[in-house]
C-alpha cells in the first residue's frame, strides 16, 4: 500500500522543516528559485542574488524557531547581533552553493521517497492510525502554503540530504581514535581533599582604621551607586496595532468566498487492495505470470466478495496494507498512482474493481467507504477568518503606525505625548534604570534592552531631555523614550559603608593567610607525601564527577598524573583553599559498552559535519559565492536624533 500512496507523504518533514532545518524550505530553498533584486542583494551565489528581505525573512524565521523551543526563556537580543546575522547569512550562502550543486549533479528525489517520508510523518496519522489528508491539509493551510508548494519544498530538502548523506557517510572514526577517547572519558582518579578554611585565621587578622580608609580609597568602585535615570516610554508592537483594528461581516463573508477552497474538503474515498508486485522491468513472461494469478483471485472474490480481507492477508505483495486485510483507509484525489485512483473512482461502495495494472504491479480493488466532498459554513469559520484578516490588517497598519511613530517622536522631540495621543499608546514609566540591562530582569521587560538603553542614556536622551529614536528591541517591537531624571554616579561615604569595608578587609586577609598556609603545604608535600589531614579519598571521573565543584574537577583532571602521589592547588571563593591529593588513577572495573558505542557514533557524526563543513566551502567556491554587503557592527550612537 504505502509505496504506492502519492501524497501519504509531508509532514513530519513539515514539523522538521519549522522547528530544525535551518530554512532550507522556507526560504533558501523556495527563493533560490527566482534571481532576486540585484540593487538589493547582500550576496551571490552561483550567479543568483540573497536579497536584503530574504536575508531577513530568514532571521525571522530562525527567531520564530528558537522562540517555539525556548518559551519565555528566549531572549531576542540573542539574535539582534552582527555575529548572529552574519550567522543567518552563511547559512543561506551554504544553502544556495549546494542547491547549485545539486542541479549540476542531477540529484532527483523519486516519487516514491516523498511518499515514504509523508507516510512516516505520525503528526499526520488520524486516530485509526492512518494518514489523515484533510490533517494534513489543514496544517499546511494554517502555515500559509499549500501540498503543492510544501511538497515541491521537501522534495528539493531531500535532494539536499542525498547531498549531504553522500559525502558524510565517508567520514570513519578509527577504533583506536575512539577507545582513546573513551578511556579518557572513563579515567577514574581517588582524590582526596585538604582544606584551608578563611574562617581558622579570622583570630590573625588585625584591622585598623587606616587600613579600611586605605581599601576605601583603592577600592572606590566598590562604593559607587551607578548612573540612572527615571524616564518614561511607549511601545508599539503587534497588540497596540491589532487593537485598533476593527473586522465587519462584509470583509468576512468576502474573504470566506474567494478562499471557499481552504474550507472545502473534496470527496475521499476509503479502500482496500490485494497487490500482485512486479518491477518496471520485468519482462512480458513475468507479466503474464503475476496478472494470471491476480485474475485467479478475483475469480475468488467474484464468487464471494466477504473473502477479500482473507484473501488480501495471504496473497498481498504490500505486507503493510495486508496485515490489515488490505485496508488502504481514506484517500483523496491525486494521493494514489493515477490507474489505481481512476478504477477507485468508478466504483460504488462495496464494489470490486477488475485487475488494474499500475507500475506498482496488478491490484483487486475494493471500495469500501466514502466520505462526501463538504464545505465548512461562514458561521463554523467567521473567528478564525475575522483573525485572519485582523492579522493582515494589523500587519499593513504597523507599517504605517511606525512610520508615524518615528516621525513624531522625532519631529515633536520634547515629549511621548504627541505620538502617543497620536497612536493611541500608553505612556509608561520607569525608575531607577541604569545604563546596562539588569541581568534580574526577565528578556520580556522591553526597556531592559542594550540598544534602547544606549539611546537612553545619549547626551542628547539625558542633557536635552529629548525622545529617543525608536528602536526595534524585538520583530514588530518598536519602543522610544524620554528621560525625567537622570543621576550621575555616587561614591557612598566612607562612614556610611566603614562596616561592609571591614568585612571585606578582613575577608582579604584571611583568603591572604589561608592561601599561603595553603602554598607552604603544597611545597612542603611535594618533597614528602603525607596524608596527615586529608579527608577520605573520593573517587571522580568525568562520567561521574561525584558532586566535586567545577574548578575543583578541572584542576584534578587536569593534573600531571605521570606519578604518584600527585597535588593540586584550588582557591575556593569564600571558602579559603584547599589541596587535592591523586593516590591512584585507573579504569572502572565495568565498562558501559553501549556508552562506549555511542561515544564512537559521537566521534563518527563529528567528523561526518567536518567533512560536510569543508565540502561546502569547496561548494561556495565553485559557485562564486560573494558576500555584496558585509554586516558590521552599528556605531555607537551620542544623539539618537542626530540623523534620522
């Protein structure tokens, strides 16, 4: 069944393709087709222009990915780099240079591979475990695009992992290179643990007043209260405009009327077969033999239709469909090879067709349910198509609302009143804001951001109390601002803070005396072991690094082991210093085969991406890859209105 099903064949691959592939389909792909608008391309592949837009098409979309895997942890900032764009870039250069290589080399995908990859799609299965073309459909539609244009996507995407898989699948981890690197892995080191605690040699430490002044006046940074501002601002974003439009039935019922065919389900058709294989090749003789014995079952069948599902389990060449008495489930038009999709459609239910011969082989063809054509109604569909058109409508008007927004924060520099009476914004307010992001800050606060707190904090943001520019802190996120107030930088009296300068004195000079009582031990231990002291050993390993504090770990299993006993010395923040004893270093008594097995898959794959990696360059250079328009890095801006 499954081989011959045309359409059982998209989605997974759909999932894959929003959430993983770096836009290959989207728009490497899908755009490598047309020459773009030289005047505005960032690069050029293989005589083809990457466009400025498809540039950032591309960067939206991978944000769009990364913020579907990260949730409210996802931080647009991350992105909004001249590294992460340059980032975006390369990879559509990749792309182009090895699509160019696939049409050199003629890699076809056949119809059969796109069916196996739809089939093995579970997010495109119905309850009865089958695969649902109208689920499918539905998908695609709430993406924007259609079976046809997704699949002729998927189907480039697949020329692209022959591609890859080709020249991957010579890249080979040597036994050696892999137990080397798993003995390292599994090392196991006894370790024991000789601390120096601050605390032992606070009765040493002697403070007096000119020593807290003397770290006062050293330290003074430690003492200052940063720069910051009070100031208000307004944001335009999707809500703000989304709110200001309004959808009437009039434009529902037209957009229902000229998309009637997105609400529409064609008629499907439920089947079962019995398939007699033979290969495209086979010659007249073998032929022969497989239709003679397909007549031979529908001679059976003529006499008692009720045996087909009996039939199907033991005669069927398509053991998938078979175990289930031939059942095929529903299908819609253009999803089966054409013979066996014209026989399904002259037949009423119940009814068995005559052989039909297809490149598949000879099918016996049963119909055993149909599902008529059907049209959701308006009143089943008018929210989600008022939502629809309210997301176009927003999408055109924040183009326009922002072109206001930066116009009038601009022009009328004295205030966010005017744009906001203008745009109907909120005029929020903030205190206590410092020049750089507060890390305590969730990535949602907008005013947290670097590029808005660099404007806010411009002479012109803070001496001329005028707006700032507007600045994109996120895709369709515009903020501006106004300062109120602004306080320089403080340095706290020393009388006000001579307690917290004390404890840090005194914190230094027991980290000091802990330290050298440390360093004494070390010298002293390595001209004689002696185990006086230190605590029961612990044994670690990089597989189980038994709870040991990272700098700890890699300083242990950093250490020259070439003899033994061996020492390392740790400074432990807040704690004082320790010394860590080696007294044996060895192999587990059990090695974890399958750990083992997957590590040398690890190596495998890394050196599979390598070879991949140096293959693209040369592909890039084959095809005359030229970056037109470097991404650099903004200036730092003084007046955020200087030029507009």
């Amino acid at each position: 069944m499954f081989e011959f099903i045309r359409s059982h064949q998209r989605l997974m691959q759909f999932m894959l393709l929003l959430l993983i592939i770096p836009s290959f389909a989207l728009v490497g792909l899908q755009s490598y087709t047309s020459f773009g608008d030289s005047a505005n391309a960032v690069a050029k592949v293989a005589g083809q222009s990457i466009t400025q837009q498809e540039l950032d098409a591309a960067q939206r979309q991978q944000m769009d990915r990364m913020r579907q895997m990260f949730g409210a942890q996802f931080d647009a900032k991350m992105f909004d780099t001249p590294q992460a764009k340059q980032g975006v870039l390369e990879n559509l250069i990749a792309q182009r240079a090895q699509l160019a290589a696939v049409a050199r080399e003629h890699l076809m995908v056949s119809d059969l591979t796109l069916q196996q990859t739809l089939l093995g799609i579970p997010e495109l299965h119905g309850a009865d475990g089958k695969f649902d073309n109208e689920k499918y459909r539905s998908l695609l539609a709430a993406q924007g695009t259609v079976p046809k244009m997704y699949e002729a996507g998927l189907r480039q995407d697949l020329a692209l992992q022959q591609l890859a898989g080709a020249i991957e699948s010579t890249a080979f981890a040597p036994k050696s290179l892999a137990l080397r690197f798993s003995n390292i892995s599994d090392q196991e080191r006894d370790t024991q643990e000789l601390l120096f605690k601050t605390a032992d040699y606070a009765s040493q430490v002697k403070v007096t007043d000119e020593m807290l002044k003397a770290y006062y006046d050293k330290n003074g940074q430690q003492f200052e209260i940063p720069e910051q501002v009070k100031a208000e601002y307004i944001v335009l974003d999707s809500a703000a405009v989304a709110a200001q439009v309004t959808v009437n039935d009039a434009d529902v019922k037209s957009y229902y009327e000229q998309n009637l065919a997105r609400y529409s389900t064609q008629e499907q058709r439920r089947a079962s077969h019995i398939l007699i294989t033979t290969n495209k090749d086979a010659s007249a003789a073998d032929k022969a033999v497989a239709k003679t014995k397909a007549e031979s079952l529908l001679a059976q069948l003529r006499k008692d239709p009720a045996e087909f599902a009996k039939l199907a389990k033991e005669n069927s060449q398509d053991t998938a469909s078979a175990e289930h008495g031939g059942d095929l489930g529903y299908f819609g038009d253009g999803m089966m090879v054409k013979p066996f999709s014209d026989a399904a459609l002259k037949l009423k239910q119940g009814e068995i067709s005559n052989v039909v011969e297809s490149d598949f082989g000879y099918h016996i063809i049963q119909l055993t349910g149909i599902k008529p054509a059907e049209v959701k109604p308006l009143a089943q569909v008018k929210d989600e198509i008022s939502a629809e058109i309210k997301k176009q409508l927003a999408t055109k008007k924040f183009a326009e609302m922002a072109d206001a927004f930066n116009d009038t924060v601009y022009e009328q520099a004295n205030s966010l009143q005017p744009a906001a009476d203008k745009l109907k914004l909120s005029i929020q307010t903030v205190s206590n804001v410092g020049r750089h992001p507060n890390p305590a800050l969730a990535p949602t606060v907008l005013y947290n951001n670097e590029k808005f707190l660099t404007a806010l904090f411009a002479d012109g943001s803070v001496k001329n109390k005028r707006n700032t520019a507007a600045i994109e802190v996120a895709p369709s996120t515009l903020i501006a601002g106004h300062v109120i107030s602004y306080k320089p930088v403080t340095k706290q009296a020393f009388e006000d803070v001579k307690e917290l300068v004390r404890t840090k004195v005194i914190q230094a000079a027991e980290v000091e005396l802990a330290e050298k009582a440390g360093a004494a031990k070390f010298a002293a231990l390595k001209v004689k072991d002696d185990t006086a002291g230190f605590a029961v050993a612990k044994t670690v390993s990089r597989a189980n690094q038994q709870g040991v504090a990272p700098n700890v770990f890699d300083a242990v299993m950093k250490a020259d082991v070439s003899k033994l006993p061996a020492f390392v010395g740790v400074s432990l923040p807040g704690q004082g210093y320790a010394i860590y004893r080696i007294g044996k270093v060895a192999q587990p008594a059990t090695i974890d085969q399958a750990r083992r097995q997957s590590e040398q898959k690890q190596i495998s794959s890394a050196l599979a991406q390598q070879e991949m990696s140096a293959y693209v360059e040369v592909l890039k250079k084959k095809a005359k890859a030229k970056i037109l328009k470097p991404i650099v890095a903004s200036a730092p801006v003084d007046d955020n209105l200087a030029s507009k």
